[in-house]
C-alpha cells in the first residue's frame, strides 16, 4: 500500500494487507502452520526456483509475518524488509550478511549494551573485528578510520542511553564515498519520529520489542533495505556470486543482485540467514507488533508529550545532576534533534542521581508507579540503573567511553497521566534522600 501515497497514519493501519485475499478478515489473520501445501508438482516447481512468489515453509515466510515485512517497509519507505525473532537477531543476521567472510565494522561506543557484548564476544570469532570510533560527531575525522576492508558503518539514531543523535546524513555520504552502507539501528526513534532511508540510510533495524510494537509483551526483531545501495562494486562478493538454487528457466545460475535488484540484501538475509540460522519470528508475534504499530504515532505523541514534562521536573530537582535528551545535549543535540526529530526526540532519556551508587537503590526500591526492569518503549513507564543492568557487560573503561557514569538512570515513560509519574519520582527522590 505505499503504494498509493497514503499517509504515514493510514500506513500503519493498511499497508501491505489485503482483506480480500484473506477471506475478507478485517484483521490481520494469523497463520499458524508450518508449511503450505503446494497444489501441484509445477506450482512446487516454480515455487522452488522462485519464478513465482508464495510460502513454503514458515521459517523462510509466513503470511502474517509478510504483512508486518511491508507494513513496515512502507513506514519506512524501505525497498524490502525481513522480520526476526528479535532485535539481536535482527542486528546479528545483517552484520553477518554484510561482512561475511572478513572485514571491520566500524561503530560508536554509545550503543544498547548487548550489541556492545556481541561486537566483543562474537564477531571477532567469526573474523570479523570491531573497530570503536569516538569521532561519530566528527563525520571528516571518522572518514580517516574507514580501512580497505571495513564493510559498513553502524550507529544508533538515538543511542541506548544516553541519547546520543547521529547526524545520519553525514555518516551516510561519508560511507557512501568509500562503497559501504550505512546501517541505523532506529529502535529508540521509530518510524514516526525519524525516517534514516530519507536522510541516506541503506540498512534500518528495529527491535520491535520496544515503541513499535509498544505493549513489552512480544520480542521481535526487524531488518529494512533502501534498495539504492549499490551491493555489486565487488566489495561484496556474496551479492553477486551465482547460485544453483537461483537459477533461471534455462539453468543458468544467478547471483542474488541478479534476481532481486530491488532487494537484494533482504533477499539473502531471508534465503542464507533466515534460513539456516533459522531465527523466525513466529506469526502470533508477528500479529502482536501489527496490532501495535496500529496506535504508534498516537503513542508516540502522548510518549513524547508525557516526556517533555517529566524532564521538566527533573531539570528543577535538587537531586539530580544532569538530565540527557536529545535537545538538551548541548549545542549538537539541539541542532540534531531540530533537524532529525522535529516532532519529538523520543520517550527515552538519562539523567545523573546526585550521591551516586548509595542513593540509587534506595530510590529505585522507593518507586511504586515505574517499573524496574530492562525494557524501553512501553505503554508502561519503566525504569532502570544502565550501569549496572542493560550496560553492566561493559567494563569500568568501556562505561567511562560510553559516556555512562555510575549515577546514570534510564527511564523509559509510557502513558500513564504525567502527573502521576511526577509525584512517584518525587516521592521516590525526597524518600531516598531523607537521612
Ligand atoms: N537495539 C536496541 C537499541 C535495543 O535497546 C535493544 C534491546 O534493548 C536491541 C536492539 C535488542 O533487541 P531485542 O531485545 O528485541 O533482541
């Protein structure tokens, strides 16, 4: 549905289903099998050899999994989109189809904790090493980083969590001059706050664990193409070599540029990594992240709105010691934030609890309204002490890299009334601070 220059608004409702072709069902149905009949020998036939398009098998596509895929490439006005079975999955799978075989990624310090532990743990086992760069707000100084072998550059729109914005136009010409995507993990923003394809993105992920499904009760993961990337320049070799199981009606093989150049990393990230590492979102999430990217700009707005005031309170607190938001990050963040977030920087943010370490549990177990745990992006407010819980695999170092000292905060608002969540912060805070 893109398709018809709908708005954003009717997107998120409609795009990419077709009641008619699902017995009329108004909503969305979830197609719980694990395989698909095929009909006929030549309808299996032409299945197999990708002449005609349709599901085989649910760990490579499912119908309701395929209408979150396009509902979300039309949100994002992505040539192609894949789902996962969460944002790991999502994130893992690309960097892999993206540097497989060898080579360097090149990433900012301000990242989510677990992709952090992953670039540490697991890339370098698969030859793939991590080079960290602190210039990401220095586009010219990050371009002398970029080495022959680095195969893409990777970045939070608004980093996990101390909100950090990239100037994602920037970073995408200065990859674009070296043959490599930029790759946005866009988890905090969403969709409807920023759009990384239209600044020059090539790859967007999502985990839609958070603001796009917006209810914390499913884990889901998403992967977007711009299909403007252009993968054939020989630095990726895994593009255009050819397969036999891509071959034409001839038999002749084909390399995966060949046979879907619109999307062609979606495309193999489907038919190499989906696949066989098998990491399938099941269609009843799948129903889930639909049913809630129905409300997202309407939460998103009240998310935002809620936010603001909050932030207002705790910039007056007596003890606090620092908040950070997109806008209130210095002169950068301001202008980043005018020009990537115009209509809200979010619903997550940080702030810094005056006393430090002693002070933080005794506010946090003070709490009766947030919830304290590992989330973002919840119709629920929730809260959580980064250093030591989402951040806590990062080393002393690493955490004073990441710009995240040991009195660090993260909140996650939701929809409750704002008035509420100001009197439990406040309550909370003059608690933890009586003796
Ligand atoms: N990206 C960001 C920015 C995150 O905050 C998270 C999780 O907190 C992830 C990715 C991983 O997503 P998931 O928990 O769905 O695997």
């Amino acid at each position: 549905m893109s398709e018809d220059g709908y708005q954003f608004d009717t997107l998120k409702i409609r795009a990419g289903y077709n009641p008619k072709e699902h017995n009329h069902a108004v909503s969305v149905p979830i197609y719980q099998t694990a395989a698909f009949d095929f009909g006929s020998e030549k309808r299996a036939e032409r299945l197999f050899s990708y002449r005609e398009a349709g599901f085989l098998y649910s760990r490579i596509g499912n119908p309701t999994v395929d209408v979150l895929e396009k509902r979300v490439a039309a949100l994002d006005g992505a040539s192609g989109a894949i789902a996962f079975a969460s944002g790991m999955a999502a994130i893992t799978n690309t960097l892999f189809n993206v540097a497989e075989g060898g080579g360097r990624i090149l990433t900012s310090p301000f990242l989510y904790g677990g992709t952090v532990d992953s670039f540490k743990k697991l890339y370098p086992k698969f030859g793939i090493a991590i080079d960290w760069s602190d210039n990401f707000s220095d586009p010219e100084k990050l371009e002398k980083e970029i080495r022959s072998d680095t195969k893409a550059i990777y970045v939070e729109s608004i980093s996990n969590p101390n909100t950090e914005v990239a100037d994602i136009a920037a970073l995408a010409d200065v990859a674009h001059r070296h043959g490599i995507p930029l790759i946005v993990d866009n988890t905090f923003a969403t969709p409807y706050l920023v759009n990384p394809i239209a600044f020059g993105a090539d790859i967007v992920l999502y985990s839609a664990t958070k603001n796009l499904s917006g209810h914390g009760n499913v884990i889901a993961g998403l992967v977007l193409e711009s299909g403007k990337f252009n993968w054939r320049s020989g630095k990726f070799p895994q593009f255009t070599e050819t397969y036999y199981t891509l071959r034409d009606a001839a038999g002749k093989e084909r390399s995966f540029t060949d046979v879907f150049p619109e999307f062609p990393f979606t495309a193999r990230l489907r038919a190499v990594y989906l696949n066989f590492f098998g990491a399938a979102l099941s269609p009843f999430s799948a129903y889930l992240v639909l049913l809630g990217l129905e409300t997202l700009s309407e939460r998103v707005r009240k998310q935002v709105a809620n936010t603001e005031k909050i932030i207002e309170f705790l910039k007056g607190n007596e003890h606090v010691s620092w908040v950070k938001y997109p806008p209130l990050n210095g002169e950068r963040g301001k202008r980043l934030a005018a020009r990537y977030l115009p209509k809200g920087a979010g619903s997550i943010f940080s702030f810094g609890l005056k006393g430090g370490a002693p002070r933080i549990n005794p506010f946090l177990e003070s709490l009766k309204l947030f919830n304290f745990h590992v989330n973002v992006g919840d119709a629920k407010s929730l809260i959580v002490n980064s250093p030591k819980t989402t951040h806590s695999e990062l080393t002393p170092q690493e955490q004073g890299r990441a710009q995240l000292p040991p009195e660090t905060i993260r909140v996650s608002i939701g929809l409750e009334d704002p008035d509420d969540l100001i009197a439990d912060l406040k309550q909370a805070l003059t608690t933890a601070f009586a003796s």
